[in-house]
C-alpha cells in the first residue's frame, strides 16, 4: 500500500471525567500523536541508460588522445630543455676557447716584438760583441776552388738514342 492511499487517522476524542464541577473536572486527555513508523530510507538507484558502444569507443579514443598529446608535448619540451643545455654547453666551450685565442694573440704580439727588437742592426751588433766577434774590415770576396768531379762533362753522358740499331733487331719486329 502506497502512503497516498492510506487515509489519515482521526484524532482521538478526549475523555471526560463524570465530576459536575468544572474546577474539578480534569483536563481532557489527549493521546500523543501517532507518527508512522520510520521507514528505512530508500536505497538509492543509480539511473540506468543504455550504454552506446560508439560513443563509449568515441571517448576512449579522445582520452587516449589526450593522453598522447600530453605525453608528446611533454617530450616536446624535454628535447626543447635538453637541445638549450647543449647550445649552453656549447657556448660556454666557445667563450673558453675565444679567451684562450685572445690570451695567444696577446703572447704572439709580445713574442713579435721581442724578435723584431732583437733582430735590429743595433742588437745584433751589440750581441756579436759581446761573443768576441769584429767587424770585417771589407766585403768577403768569392775564390773559386776546384771543379766538382762528382758530375760528369756535359760531353760523356750517354745519350738515351745510342745502341737503339743494335738493340731494335731484338725487339718486336712491329713499331
């Protein structure tokens, strides 16, 4: 039976008490109100559907979607992060090795200096007194000496045409 075809009860009429005094008689005695009884309350369902394998399929593949465009976006910044810390890298191996270049530059340019002021007249002079040596009192004259024997005259080397008429009649008979 459902709470909408219950009728609902009638209060319950007050006794009397026979006395004939008013301030004798008692109140009139009500009974306390009946209240149904507590009812458990309903368990509640979860609303069922009809459930579309499309649709269900639809969202998988978009949450997997997601997913690996996250996960490619993270991957993208990684590489992002690791290509920056290699230029980084590199360049602090650049600026080493351009303050490596500048130091030698300045040591070449001092070395320069130092061999073009010892190669002056004046410090060449200096050092050839200072080992003994004296100035030639004229210029140095050319003696020839004797003819080198180790190269022959022009007139005894062998021709490479010499000895060909003796030596064809051995050879192939065709030129």
């Amino acid at each position: 039976m459902s709470a909408a075809t219950v009728a609902p009860r009638a209060r319950p009429t007050a006794r009397r008490a026979t006395t004939t005094s008013r301030a004798a008689r008692s109140a009139p005695h009500r009974a306390p109100l009946r209240r149904a009884p507590a009812r458990p309350a309903p368990v509640r369902r979860p609303q069922l559907r009809v459930v579309d394998a499309s649709a269900v399929r639809r969202k998988r593949r978009l949450r997997i979607g997601l997913w690996l465009f996250t996960l490619l976006v993270t991957a993208s910044l990684v590489v992002v992060v690791a290509f920056h810390v290699l230029v980084a890298q590199g360049q602090l191996e650049i600026d080493r090795i351009e303050q490596q270049t500048r130091v030698q530059q300045e040591r070449y340019q001092e070395l320069r200096a130092l061999v073009a002021q010892q190669s002056s007249p004046e410090e060449i002079t200096r050092r050839a007194e200072e080992l003994g040596l004296v100035e030639a009192e004229g210029p140095p004259i050319a003696v020839p000496g004797p003819p080198d024997l180790a190269t022959p005259p022009p007139s005894s080397i062998p021709s490479t045409t010499e000895g060909w008429e003796t030596v064809k009649p051995h050879l192939d008979p065709t030129p």
